[in-house]
C-alpha cells in the first residue's frame, strides 16, 4: 500500500501501544491477585501408566 509515512507510523504506535498496555489490565483483574486453590487442579499421571517403547 502507498501510505504516507504519518499515517504508517501511527499505526505502528497503536500496534505497539495495544502490545505493551493490553496485558497491563490483565493486572487490574481480580484473578490476578488472588487465586483460589480448591479450583485450580494439577493431575500428574505416573511412570507406570506409560506405553510400552518400540525401537
């Protein structure tokens, strides 16, 4: 596209703006603060219920 360089540089900063400030209210949220262990879950299977390896 021929743009004139103003205009391709403004996008550039609103690009760059939304890249480095979107996840910065992602701080603002609450989950961010405080989480609540009865809901957050890890399973972890053992070696023992792995398949068998083939060469």
């Amino acid at each position: 596209m021929n743009r004139p360089k103003a205009q391709q540089s403004r996008d550039g900063e609103v690009i760059g703006g939304a890249f480095f400030l979107l996840p910065l209210l992602g701080l603002i949220a609450p989950g961010a603060w405080e989480q609540d262990p009865s809901t957050i879950g890890i399973t972890l299977e053992s070696d023992a219920n792995q398949p068998a390896q083939t060469r």
